[in-house]
C-alpha cells in the first residue's frame, strides 16, 4: 500500500538519524500541538528523528481542526470499525518514514494524544513490531486487545482528573495488558485532566530512558 500525503512538522538533528518518533495529535488538533513533547525527544534524544502528521479527516471541513477518524456520532459499538480503518494508511506512512531514513522498527516510537493516542494503541493490536514503543497519552483502547504485542512496549499515560477520557480506562487497560503478559507501564499524575502535561511528557522521556523492554531479557 503506498503511504498518504500527509502533511507534516518535523524535527531533524545534523547528522544521519539514529531514532524515530512519529508523534499524533487529537482530535480538532493538529501537527503544532506536538511541538512541545517533540522538542523535549529532540532535547533528550539528539540522533532523533521526529515527524508530526497532520490528521487526514477534517472537522467542520475546517482545514486547522484534523482528525485520525470520524468522531461525528461516535459510539462504543461504532469506535472499533472506525478507529480499524485508520490503522493502515498510519502504517504505510511509519513504513515510509523507517525506509526513508533507515530506521529500524525496533527504534521507531508512535506517541499519540487522546485521539491519537487511541490510534496508536490500535496499530500495535493491528502490527506488532512496526513499532518498537506506544506512548499513549490520555487515549483508549477502541477494543480490548486478545493478546498481548510480543514486540511493542506499551506505555500509558493518563491524568487522574481527565473528564473526556476517564483515567480509569488507562488503569483498566494495563490491568488487561498485564493479564495478558504484555510489556506495558502505566502512569497516572494526580493533579493532572485531558491535557499534554509537562509531568506527563518528562515521564515519558524518563519511561524511554530507563526501561529495558522485556523483549531483551526474555531472550537473554
């Protein structure tokens, strides 16, 4: 399949790229909302990589609010199918990039926000491995997964006040990964709602920084 013109933000270091990060925004968002989180990968990962779509569906046909997939009456019994359907024009596109610079899979990392973040968490359902890390921040599980990505370390970030994503999804879904034996973490800031939060992004960078993905010992 050939990869969607996305348009993009991207931040590239001097020399040849050594790291990927695909970074997605939420809904009625776009590639700019990113900027902060990719700025603080370029500060900690200096051989990174960091391209930022722009969502492919428009809201209110307003070319500044994007989207991965159709929110217009969306249900629990409709999310699956829609959220499926986004899943491979974002794989054919981190495809692109991984050939494009040279990166293998296993150093390509997708971060979403809320939309985006669900998105992200599908593609690992959908190809484990493409990517070798999911940050997902404030987002979901459009379905509970049926096994557990054997190649993909999961990282959950949630804020304990979110109102639009309830943090109790994020806590409900490492309970699930964990059940299924899954590499995962979960963290949860207190003081924190729907939001891209400073505290959350720093524990990224310390979740990327100091864990060893499971994979490694498993076949030690």
């Amino acid at each position: 399949m050939n990869a969607p013109s996305f348009e993009t933000l991207e931040l590239l270091p001097a020399t040849a790229p050594r790291q990927l990060f695909v970074l997605l925004h939420g809904a009625g968002g776009s590639a700019v909302d990113m900027l902060e989180l990719a700025n603080l990968i370029g500060d900690s990962f200096a051989e990174a990589a960091v391209v930022m779509p722009e969502g492919i569906e428009p809201i209110h046909l307003e070319k500044t609010e994007r989207q991965w997939f159709p929110t217009f009456e969306l249900t629990d019994a409709n999310r699956p199918e829609r959220v499926a359907k986004a899943v491979p024009p974002l794989a054919a596109f981190i495809r692109q990039q991984q050939e494009r610079f040279g990166i293998l899979q296993s150093d390509t990392a997708l971060a979403g926000f809320s939309q985006g973040a669900t998105l992200a968490l599908a593609l690992s359902d959908h190809h484990d491995g493409l990517v070798g890390r999911v940050l997902a921040f404030s987002g979901r599980y459009a379905a509970w997964p049926e096994k557990a990505p054997s190649l993909t370390t999961i990282h959950l970030l949630h804020g304990q006040l979110d109102t639009v994503v309830p943090a109790q999804l994020a806590q409900r879904a490492y309970a699930e990964l964990m059940a299924l034996d899954a590499d995962a973490t979960c963290d949860i800031a207190s003081t924190v709602g729907h939001e891209l939060h400073p505290a959350l992004m720093d524990q990224a960078i310390h979740r990327l920084q100091t864990c060893v993905p499971l994979r490694f010992w498993r076949s030690a």
